[in-house]
C-alpha cells in the first residue's frame, strides 16, 4: 500500500477517512481535507503542504510539511489513514481496480515464499475499519478484493464485510483470496455465499499432488483440505480462480499440473501461473526456492498450450515478457499494482515496455535475463511453433 | 508404442506410458519406482499414498461426469415413418420395400404415430431427439408433419429442449418441404457415397435415374433455405469405396461439408446378404481407414478444417474428462437407455439394429408395441434390463481386462448378429478388432505427441478452429 510521511499535529490516535481535494476553506492543490462525515460535511484532519500550520487551524488535527508530489497523488474518495506520528497510508485508491481490504493478519499456513508472512497467533481485528472503508468509498466501486492472512479463518468478519457489499455494490465482482483450506467445511463456505454477490474465489493450489503443495504450504493435508475446498465451491457454482505460484519446488511439475485441472477441477474458470515476489518469506528462503523464468519457460509455454488447446482460460502474473516464449506473451497479464511496479533502466528502449507486467519494487532478485525486446531481436530469435 | 513401453489406462480414462521395467517393479512395490513416476500415477489417481477417501471421491468425480450420458435416460427417439422407399441400395441396412406395389402398407398409421409421440414423452429425459427414419421418411410426409405439430403441440407444457432429425436420400425433397424443415428446425442427414460414379454405383432408385444428379439437385434448393451446417452426409464404406477414400473425401471438402465418419459396413438386411461382394475384412477396413484419416489430416495441415468424426469420438475420451455419448459404442450400451427405436408398425426395439434384424426376420430384441404395451412394460421390462446388464464392459470376458475399456462400448445386437450371443465372443469379433485397431492407431499418434496433430486433434474436439486452438 502506498504510504506517505509527513509532521503530525494533534493526533492522538489514527484517524481513518475519505479525502476531499475540493472544499470550501481550502484550496485542494496544497491542503486536503479528510472528511467527517460520509456526506462530505465537516472535517476530520487535514493534510497539507505547508511547513508550519496555519494559525487559525492550531486546534484541528493535521499533518503538515507533506510534499507537493505525494499530496498530488491523493484523490478524492481516496480513503487514507493518519498515524501520529506523521505517516498517511492509502487503504483505498478511488477508481482503482487493485484495493485489497485486508480481513485479517491470522493465516493457517506457512507457505516458502509467503511475501505478506503474518502472524498466525495475531488477535488484532480490522473489522471496523474494513466495515467503515466499506461504509464510506464510493458507490460506484465496480471491484473488491478481500485478503488476509487467510480471510476465511474469519468467517464472521468475512460474513458481515459480504453483507455490506450486498448492500452498496449489488454488481460489484467480489473476489477472495484464500488457500482453500477453511472451504473443506461445506458450512462455512455455504454462509459466506449466503451473503450475496456472485463471488470469485482465487485460490493457492501450487501442486497436482500432495508432496509438492503440502512442502510449499507448510502444512500437511493442505492439499487434501484444499481439493475438498474446491469441490465445496464447485457446489455453490462460485467463480474459481486456480493460482500456481512457480518456484523451484514444483516448476517441474507444470505440464501435470495443468493436465490434472483438466482432468480433476474442469469447472475452474481461470488459471493463473505467477512468477515470484522475491519479499517477506520469498527474500529470506530465496536459496531454496529461487528458479529464474527462463529455467521453466518450456514447461510453462507446455502448461498454457495444454490448458489453451481444452479451451480453459489461463493468465500469466508477474513475468516479463523477455523472459517469456513469444507465442505465450497473449497471455500476460498487467499484474503487479501500480504502486509496487517498476522497470529497470534497459527496459525503456524494450518496444513491449507498454505491454509488460513489469517487475516488483519489492523484489531482492531481478533475473539476469532481463533485456529489452526489439524488432530485429525478435526474428533472430524465434520461438518454437 | 515400444515394445518396452506398457500403457495403464485406469477406469476414468487417464493413461500414462512406463518403461516395462518401471511397470514390473510397480508390480512389486510401488514405493520402489522412480519417484516422477510415482508422482504421475498419484497425480493420475492410479493409487494413492496419502488420503485414501480424497482419492475416491475424486475417482467418483470423474467416473460420474465420464457416465454423465446415463443421467437423462432415452433421449434418441428414431422414428420409422415407413419401410418403404424410392430408392434400392444394394448395401440397404434396412431391407426397404418398394414403393410400386400397390398401397403403402408399412407406412406408418396416424394412430400408431400418436401413441409414439406420447410414449416418447414418457421418457424422463429433458432433452429429446426425434430422428425419422425409413424406408425413405418423406415417403409418409403427412405423418411426419403431423408427429412434429403433435411433440410441439405436448411439449408447450412439457418444456423438453427438442431436436428433430429426418435422414433422407433428399431425392423427395422441394422447396416447400425444405421451407418445413427449416421452419420447424429439423435437421438434415442424409447419404453420400463420393463422386457421382461411386455413388451411384451402390445408391440406386428403383426408377433407374440417378440418385447423385437428384441430391446435388435438392441439396441446392436446400441450401438456399437452410444454414449448410443442417445438412451432414453419412457414407457407407464397401469394397469399391476401400482404395478411394481420398477421393470421397475430396467430394465431401468440395461440396462444404465439414466432416466425415468413416464407417465399416455393418452386417444388417441387404448388406448382409450380400456381403461377398460388398464386404470386406476388418483388416481391410483398418487399412482404408489409416489411408482415409492420414489424408484428412494432410487437408487439415494444409488449412482446411475438415473433421473425420470417429476419430474425434475416441479422442474425446481418451483425452478428456467429459461424458460422451454414442449410442453404438457406449458402456453400458445405449440400447433402450439412451436410444430407442419405433417401427413402422408401432413395434419398439432397443436400436436401430434391432428392427433391422427383425426386417429380416428374428424378433429377438422386440421390446413391445405403443399400441398394446406401456411404457413401463417396454422400458422397464426384463428384456430390456437383461440386454442392459449383458453390456457392462465390468462383466464382459475380454472386455473386463482390456486396456481401452474406458474409451469402447458395446453393442449388444451387434454381438447377438455377430456370435448369436447377447455378451458376443472377443476373439473373433469384428467389433472389437475394428476398434481395437483404430484406437491402437490414434494412440500412436498421442503419443507422438507432434504440436501440429495435436492442435488439429483439439480443434476437432473442441470444434474451434486450428487458429483458435493453438499458440
């Protein structure tokens, strides 16, 4: 999420609310208001450029001194949260297709390359705060994402988050991001469904077999609890999305993998393969986990042709397309968020730079194979047909 | 396949190749192969080291969806509006009477039509087809017209999906019945043996004209009326046809059809009779078929989307999970349960085979009459349950143990024709060596596994386009 910094004033405690650039006191170029009221009266803090504040403000709970640049990135119906000690997080980015409404920090698995690790004895609750970031972005919000930690290991909190979106974003497409494993309980799966939306269920399944999931999972029976999980949710017809995270642990394991969706979870109606985010767990087991894109782009290009041929729809996140086979490109997709997106310096002279996912920000391993792609390098080196 | 590879094929069709080395201490102890090998089994639910019920319900998965096709009970309705016709093949399955001799006796009555129609919605299926059959059906259009008013009529509050199908030579049809057809859905299959000299060297009309000029002819007009997709051929493979697929299929790409099921003669009325100069070995037809589908396949190479429709069954099943039904090659068979068959007279047999037999005068298979019997009489009879039980490939000898178990089917009356046994006799069945070798062929082109066939096999199996289908 992107956070700003600035020198808080009278804040005590954080304050969470939807920003408004146009008011009638301030100028919105170099002072933002955080509204009071979901109706836009009032005021609950301000942000603003300036070096000292203002004098007729003193009383008001401010951050001040922050930079032109940052300001400028707020927009309104962006909701915010202020820290006393000077830091705005954006927990909601208005228009933006990427927010995530983080259910909880608790998560029942151990997972090698979990970028987010959390802490799976965690007490902390976000509901409130996810109700009133539910409560006060705009109704128009045409997508939701909730995550965690594990989201459904709060089934409740999932159940009263789900109810509010049934309520101001009848349309919205709702997706959950989860291991599945918490689904194997038909009832807990049947009263999250219960609350509404038609709902997309994007889940971790990063094997065809135990062995290869379970090591990756940190759990054993992960597997086994995840396919009933899959099962459960073919039975409420939800949406699934099936997400392979590559790694050495189970790169071998790609064309299997995709011949036993096939065979197994037909009703899927979306496979993503996904390249590493090489942070949080994923930079600490780097050693054991790490394999460069071009290792397995073979084995990757058999996987998508297998799932293409039987008419199944699949997606590749976070690769860049030089390290992909060209006939495969059509199925990249611009995954990584805005704020966690970047190229290297090489890449600007590279004529896909627009159509490419980019690499990540937070990564501590670039492969070494990154090179820009030209017209003249793409008919030497032709890919197979 | 190596003589050092074995195939395992497990009983929801996923297969996988070992070396014959892997494959005997797999028989010895599992724990002790490789362990990718491992792995692939597990991963193909050959067995299991870890969730033993995950395991099983997985396997019953799969085996529900593969048998999907036992869900709705009979669908097929084939219709015989008469036994008469226009025409006199020499290969007829159907021991068709003429049209000549006075009265058309073995027209269907009115009556008899009705009862059909009513025991047809009996069935429980919510999909049916209605396939009109002969004899030439447009012979007794009156009846026709009046089975499709009366199942639209029934189905306003029915609510069934309904199809229609009539087969015809087309040598009957004008406009305004082409306008019928179109009007009320029905489709079109009908008969096409290649180039006109071919065709009509078997395809004759009683009056001596020439029944290819007269379905070029018609299949204009009807074109002109309908999409060319409501139009599909059928050709009738004899001896003459065995070295001049290619050519057959040449007429069938330059006429815009998009595919062919190559076919062997079947051992039914007239072909029966006179199987010395029409028949052939199954060894024969294997070979013709291997010539017929490398050439189709070379089209397909060369752009041209041209389906050969037997193959695309089987690779259905090998290659992936879905349920297909076919009723002359399904376990358990599709006799009765799937498909079902009214003659003329009102009698029901469980196929199309059957009536064809008692054409020709054993009744063995008749099942009852819409007249005098009900629908449980003739669809929950014993008969009808014995036929059923003495076609699961579980208790069939030969059939129990055989590798392509998952992708073959039985044919019950074809067995009884066969070895004058309802179970049949592997060993000297046509049927199965037909089968057997065809499948033997198209796997060695799975395994081959070349990018090109494969794409072509997928569009064919998915009915998308070449360009659809791969990268």
């Amino acid at each position: 999420m992107k956070s700003f910094q600035g020198s808080a004033h009278n804040i005590s405690e954080p304050l969470l609310g939807r920003v408004a650039r146009k008011h009638l006191l301030f100028d919105g170029d170099h002072t933002v208001v955080i509204q009071k009221f979901r109706w836009g009266l009032g005021h609950k803090a301000l942000l603003t450029t300036n070096n000292d504040l203002p004098k007729q403000y003193v009383k008001m709970p401010c951050v001040y001194g922050v930079s032109q640049e940052s300001l400028s990135e707020l927009h309104d119906g962006d909701v915010i949260k202020v820290y006393p000690d000077g830091n705005i997080v954006r927990l909601w980015e208005y228009g933006s297709d990427q927010n995530v409404i983080f259910v909880t920090d608790k998560c029942n698995c151990h997972c090698i390359m979990c970028p987010q690790p959390c802490d799976s004895c965690s007490t902390s609750s976000f509901l409130h705060e996810n109700e009133e970031i539910l409560n006060i972005i705009s109704p128009e919000t045409n997508s939701i994402c909730f995550s965690g930690g594990e989201p459904t290991l709060e089934p409740k909190q999932l159940e009263s988050l789900l109810a509010i979106c049934k309520r101001r974003f009848p349309n919205a497409c709702i997706s959950i991001l989860t291991n599945g494993i918490a689904l194997s309980n038909f009832n807990n799966i049947k009263r999250i469904v219960e609350q509404g939306n038609k709902l997309l269920f994007c889940v971790s399944l990063h094997g065809d077999v135990n062995d290869v999931h379970d090591k990756i999972m940190g759990v054993e029976g992960a597997f086994a609890q995840t396919m009933r999980g899959l099962y459960n949710l073919a039975r409420f017809k939800c949406w699934i999305e099936l997400r392979f995270v590559i790694m050495r642990q189970n790169y071998e394991r790609l064309p299997y993998y995709a011949e036993f969706i096939y065979r197994n979870l037909t009703f899927v109606s979306h496979v993503a393969f996904m390249g590493l985010e090489y942070t949080g767990e994923a930079a600490r087991n780097i050693e054991n986990i790490e394999i460069d894109p071009v290792e397995y782009s073979t084995l990757l290009r058999k996987a998508i042709l297998c799932l293409h041929r039987r008419g199944m729809n699949v997606s590749i996140y976070n690769i860049p397309r030089c390290l992909l086979s060209r006939d495969i490109w059509r199925f990249s997709r611009d995954s990584i968020s805005t704020w966690k997106k970047t190229f290297l310096d090489i890449c600007d002279s590279c004529e896909e730079k627009v159509n490419c996912c980019g690499l990540f920000k937070t990564s501590v391993y670039i492969s070494p194979h990154i090179s820009p792609i030209t017209s003249s390098k793409i008919d030497n080196n032709r890919m197979p047909n | 396949m190596e003589s050092k590879e074995v195939l395992l094929v497990n009983c929801v069709g996923e297969y996988i190749v070992i070396s014959i080395q892997e494959f005997n201490a797999l028989l010895t102890n599992p724990f002790a192969i490789h362990s990718d090998t491992f792995k692939l089994l597990k991963c193909k639910n050959f067995f299991t080291d870890y969730d033993l019920e995950l395991a099983i319900e997985m396997l019953a998965t799969k085996l529900r969806t593969r048998k999907a096709f036992l869900r709705n009970f009979t669908s097929l309705h084939m219709v015989v509006l008469t036994a008469h016709c226009n025409g006199r093949c020499d290969y007829c399955h159907a021991s068709s009477s003429d049209v000549a001799k006075g009265p058309l006796s073995q027209n269907m009555r009115p009556d008899v039509a009705d009862a059909v129609v009513d025991m047809i919605f009996m069935s429980p299926s919510q999909y049916i087809k209605i396939e009109f059959q002969g004899g030439e059906p447009l012979i007794n259009w009156e009846v026709l017209v009046r089975i499709v008013h009366r199942t639209k009529k029934i189905n306003k509050t029915a609510n069934k999906k309904l199809e229609f199908v009539v087969c015809t030579n087309m040598t009957l049809l004008d406009y305004d019945k082409a306008k019928f057809l179109m009007k009320e859905g029905i489709q079109i299959s009908t008969s096409l043996d290649g180039p006109k000299e071919l065709h009509d060297l078997h395809r004759k009309m009683r009056d001596g004209s020439s029944s290819y000029d007269k379905f070029i002819e018609n299949l204009s007009i009807v074109c002109r009326v309908m999409e060319a997709e409501s139009v599909s051929p059928l050709l009738t493979i004899t001896r003459d046809h065995l070295k001049r697929l290619p050519e057959v299929i040449d007429e069938y790409i330059r006429l815009g059809f998009k595919g062919i099921f190559l076919r062997s003669l079947n051992p039914y009325g007239f072909a029966r009779e006179d199987l010395a100069a029409l028949g052939y070995s199954m060894e024969e037809f294997i070979e013709a078929y291997k010539e017929g589908f490398d050439y189709i396949l070379q089209k397909n190479r060369n752009g041209v989307h041209f389906v050969e429709y037997f193959a695309t069954l089987i690779l259905s099943r090998i290659l992936t999970p879905f349920s297909t039904r076919f009723v002359d090659l399904q376990f358990p068979a599709g006799a009765g349960i799937s498909g079902v068959i009214y003659d003329y007279d009102g009698c029901v047999y469980p196929s199309d085979e059957a009536r064809m037999l008692a054409r020709t005068g054993d009744k063995k298979f008749l099942l009852g009459n819409v007249i005098d019997n009900s629908y449980e009489e003739i669809f929950e009879g014993n008969k009808l349950k014995s036929i059923i039980s003495m076609s699961c490939a579980e208790v069939m000898p030969g059939c129990t143990s055989c590798v392509y178990q998952a992708y073959c089917g039985s044919d019950p009356v074809r067995n009884y024709v066969e070895s004058g046994d309802v179970m049949g006799f592997r060993p000297s069945s046509d049927f199965c060596k037909k089968n057997m070798g065809i499948i033997d062929f198209l796997f060695k082109y799975i395994l081959e596994n070349n990018e090109q066939v494969m794409d072509i096999f997928w569009s064919w199996i998915t009915g998308r386009s070449l360009e659809d289908v791969r990268l």
